[in-house]
C-alpha cells in the first residue's frame, strides 16, 4: 500500500496566525496532496486571504503579523529553511484584482523568467506563447503582444497573470477569488485552465462562490472565522458533510 | 428672527466670497506687476548696450569704462554649481527615498522622514554660515586647493537643501505606485531589491524627475549661501575647483552699490529676467512630470 503522506506536497500544521491581537487563524492542520486542487470556502472574515498570505510569506513585512505551529513544502519547513523569493518561486498566487505590472503583455509574461534567468529570445517566445495558451488567451492577444497589459479587460488581464505565474514554472499555484470580478464567460474560461492544468501543477483555490468550488476542486476544505471546520472530498463537502455549519453554509442557508 | 438670521448668513456668504475672490486676483497681480517692473528695469540696460553683448559677453566689468555686461560667467558660474549639486544630490536622494520608502521599518521611517524635513527648516544663511567654518577649509585641506571657496563648495552646500525637496517628493512618488505591482512582482518571485529597480522606480520615475527638477530650482535661486561659499569670482570656470559667482550673488552683491538708473543698476535687473526665464522653463517642465504622473 501506498503511503498517504508521501503524496502530501504542502502541510500545514497547527497553525495559529494574528495581527495584533486580533487572532485569524486558529489550530490550523491540513495537507494539501500534489496535482489537486483544494478549495477552500467559507463566508468573509473566516481567514482565508490571511491564510494565502501566510503560504505565500507576503506578511513577511508587516510589523502586526505573528503565526506559530508548521508549513512544509516537500518536507521543507517554508518559513525556517527558504528565503521568501526561493518560496514564492515555487509557490505562485493569483491575486482577485489582476495584478499586471506597467509593461506590454509580452513583457509582463516575460519578466518572471527573465527574472530567474531566461534570456534566450526564442525560449522566452517559446513560454509566451505556451502560458498564454494554457491560460486561454493566446487567441485573443497573439497579434498584439507589445499592447499594455493595462488596457486588456478585466478579465483578459486576470488570464495573463495567471499565465505570467505559470511562465515561472511554479509547483503550486495560490488563487485568491480570482474570478470575483470576471464575467461567467471569463469565469469558465479561468475554470477550464484550471482543470487542465492538474497535469502539472497543485492548486489552491480561495472562492467565495461555492459552486464554483463544487465544479473544479478535488476536495473542499470549509473555514468559519478562523477555525477550519471540514476537508474532505468535495462531493462528499456538497452532499453529506460531517459538520452541520457546513451544511448550512453549502445549502446556503447561512448568515 | 429667521429672517434676520437669514440676512446675516447671507451677508457673511458675500463677504467671504468677495474676500476670496480678491485674495486670488491680488496673488496674480503681484504676479504681473513685479514680472513688468522686473522687465521694465531690466530691459532698459538694452537702449544702450547690445542684448547679443549681454547674452554672450564673457567679461562681467560692470564699472570699468566702458563697462562690460557679458554675463557667460555668471550663468556658467550658476550652471556649474547647480549641476554640481545635482550630482552629489540625486543619487543620496534616490538611495534615502528608496531607503526611506521601501526599506526601513516604520518607526525608522518615520524619524527619518521627520529628520529630511528638519533640514529644510534650516535657514539657508545658517546652512551657508556653516558650510563656511566647515566645508570650505575641508575642501581646501583635501583637494590642495589655494582657497577652498570654489565651486564645489556651494555644490556639495546646494546638495544638502536640495535633499529635503528631493527625498520626499519622491518618496511621495514611490508611495504612490499602486501597491498591485509590487504584489505582482513579488509574487513572481522578485527579490526586494529586484521588484524596487525593475518595478517601483520606473513607475515611479516621472514623479521622481519632478522632484529633481523642484530640487534644480530650489537650488539655482540660492543666493546667500553661495554667495558666502564660491569665491566669487566672475571668470568662465573651467573646473569645479575654481571659485565661481552665480547670477544670485552677482545681484545680491553689486545691488547695494549700483547707482539707480545706471546702466549696471539695469544690468542686475536684465541678470534678474534670465533667472526667472530659467526658474520658469523649470518648474514648467515638473508640472509636467507631475501632470503625466497623475494620468498615467
Ligand atoms: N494585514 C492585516 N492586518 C490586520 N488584520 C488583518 C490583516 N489581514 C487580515 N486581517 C484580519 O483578519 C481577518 C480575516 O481576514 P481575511 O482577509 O483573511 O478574511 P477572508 O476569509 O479572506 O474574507 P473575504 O472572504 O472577505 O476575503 C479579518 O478580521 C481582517 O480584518
Ligand atoms: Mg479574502
């Protein structure tokens, strides 16, 4: 029989997380298994932006953040045994507003591998194209690679970051509600990426939309201001979960 | 009673608009009326002398016979120690905004911030008087110099009043990159210092030159701490290790001897348009850093 734990790509272990005083995350454990996607959900306030902040070291500055207890990528402790850079290079996260940065659409794809590195014109060509595909975009902006990235549409922007952090070749991929501002046909085409892109990479998904949730993720984990109530697999999340919050959370009867 | 009530209110509203409005317009005739008197003055050196004379003259004798207004040296002489004080100012200013902005923590910050504006509290004379005492044997000792008051002295002077200007306008402009890029570069895996030089200063970079251009104006209409500190001496410098006399001190130091009406009384006045021609083109040129800023 196969181990368990030896699939386990991230773990997280009795985390703990406030700023200030003020405590978002409490006893946090879960493991998160290579090419899944987890989605977490749960109603706003629950911590679950802190807690991609907290994967992803991004409180690293921020004077008021304090977390105890354990995350491991690949057995590696993140916080004690990798500069945040080496982390985030491998752990990419798709913020819910685009974040382009002031360059062309070729640029933007292009300045994480030439950031690491890459400067072979026709490798760099080669990822462009590649990511723009696997992010649903290369159709809609292959003529126009030099155009500012900041003058695509909202959700036409949302798909170039997504491209722009697989052009690092992450592992894993964080997604904050990335389609909180897109439109269903934007939606599906995020989805759709999503879905084949299991291949090659584990994902996590942030999603105030529930459905949502139901339609891409492998397994689903539910937090309610802090504290994770329930991970399972998502079918069983949608129709016979364990916790009664979590019941009335899907079934939307819910605050 | 209302009704009273009423009429006062409205009286107020009149008073306080019409007290506004002439406010505004005196502002702007102060303005026209110091920009004719300074034209009037100074252009009343030309009836007699040649503009072309005065324009590229190389030898300021205002009371020799007959006289000379060529004011080459005295523009060199301010084009020498501002670029000068832009040099030395620039890079300190980048590194303590980038520093101050970027890097230190916020307590840090914030006695920092408050320390580059202390030093715009200083009045310049003070700064000038200092520099005096201080700088200028400094200089003289390290460069084996005769005197020590030449031109790098007022630079490395100027540089420090550039700096309050400098340092918190572009800190301001740091500040106000919107903090997605930086996410997004940092998410891609940036270090600190790449997602600052790759991401933050060109976005920044518009507001940042509107800074330098405030600091360049700042600095080329000093006038008494340059005056105390660069010799003085109206030849064409050929280093900055000569003594130098900018327009400023040049009208500071002959106004009071000048006899009114004189043809070098009108001289000061016609030095007195360049510089403001000049101080204008470069305010002119940051208001459109700043306005291309606020677009983009
Ligand atoms: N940088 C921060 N400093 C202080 N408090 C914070 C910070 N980030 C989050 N919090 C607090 O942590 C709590 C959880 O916020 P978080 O953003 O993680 O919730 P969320 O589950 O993502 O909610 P939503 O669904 O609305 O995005 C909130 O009470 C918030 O005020
Ligand atoms: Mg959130």
């Amino acid at each position: 029989m196969v181990d368990e734990t030896s699939k386990d790509k991230l773990v997280v272990k009795d985390l703990n997380v406030r700023y200030g005083t003020k405590e978002v995350l409490r006893q946090i454990s879960f493991a998160v298994r290579s090419n899944e996607i987890l989605g977490i959900i749960g109603p706003a306030n629950s911590g679950k932006t802190s807690l991609l902040r907290t994967l992803n070291r991004l409180n690293d500055n921020d004077a008021a953040f304090s977390m105890s207890g354990t995350v491991t990528l690949d057995g590696q402790d993140i916080y004690k045994k990798m500069a945040p850079h080496t982390l985030r290079r491998k752990m990419g996260i798709i913020f819910a507003l685009p974040t382009p940065l002031p360059l062309s659409i070729y640029e933007n794809i292009a300045y994480g591998p030439k950031l690491h590195g890459t400067r072979n014109k026709t490798a760099l060509n080669e990822i462009i194209e590649r990511t723009l595909r696997a992010s649903f975009l290369w159709d809609e902006v292959k003529d126009r690679l030099d155009m500012p990235a900041m003058k695509l549409s909202g959700g036409q922007q949302q798909r170039l970051c997504i491209a722009r952090t697989l052009a690092v070749e992450p592992e894993i991929i964080l997604y904050d509600e990335p389609c909180s501002g897109l439109d269903p046909i934007s939606t599906a085409k995020v989805e759709e990426a999503m879905t084949l892109l299991t291949k090659q990479f584990t994902q996590i998904l942030v999603t105030n939309n529930t459905k949502q949730a139901a339609r891409v993720s492998d397994r689903t984990a539910f937090f309610l201001t802090g504290e994770l109530v329930e991970i399972d697999e998502t079918q069983r999340i949608f129709t016979v979960p364990c916790d009664q919050r979590t019941e009335d959370y899907v079934s939307g009867r819910f605050g | 009673m209302k009704s009273v009530r009423r009429i006062w209110n409205r009286i107020v509203e009149f008073v306080i608009e019409k007290a506004i409005f002439l406010a505004g317009i005196l502002s702007i005739v102060f303005v026209v009326l110091i920009f004719v008197f300074l034209l009037k003055e100074g252009l009343s050196l030309f009836k007699e002398y040649s503009p072309l004379a005065f324009l590229f003259g190389t030898k300021w004798y205002p009371i020799s016979h007959p006289p000379s207004f060529g004011i080459v040296p005295l523009l060199l002489g301010s084009v020498v120690v501002t670029l000068g004080s832009i040099v030395i100012a620039v890079p300190l200013g980048v590194g303590a905004a980038i520093y101050v902005g970027e890097v230190a923590p916020v307590w840090l910050r914030e006695i920092l911030k408050a320390t580059v504006e202390f030093l715009a509290a200083i009045p310049s004379i003070v700064l000038g008087f200092i520099g005096l005492v201080t700088l200028v044997p400094l200089v003289k000792q390290v460069f084996h110099l005769q005197t020590g008051l030449t031109a790098i002295s007022g630079s490395i002077m100027l540089a420090f009043m550039a700096m309050p200007t400098i340092v918190s306008m572009m800190e301001d402009a740091l500040r106000a990159v919107p903090s997605s890029y930086r996410y997004g570069a940092i998410a891609l895996g940036a270090t600190r210092w790449q997602t600052i030089w790759r991401v933050m200063l060109p976005a920044a970079s518009s507001g940042m030159l509107a800074a330098v251009m405030l600091g360049i104006g700042r600095v080329i209409g000093e006038t008494m701490a340059v005056m105390m500190i660069t010799g003085n001496a109206a030849g064409i410098p050929t280093s900055l290790m000569q003594p130098v006399r900018t327009m400023t001190a040049t009208i500071a130091a002959e106004m009071g001897e000048a006899v009114q009406g004189s043809d070098h009384y009108f001289s000061l006045f016609a030095i007195g348009i360049v510089l403001f021609i000049i101080t204008f083109a470069i305010n002119l040129t940051a208001a459109f850093f700043i306005n291309r800023r606020s677009k983009a």
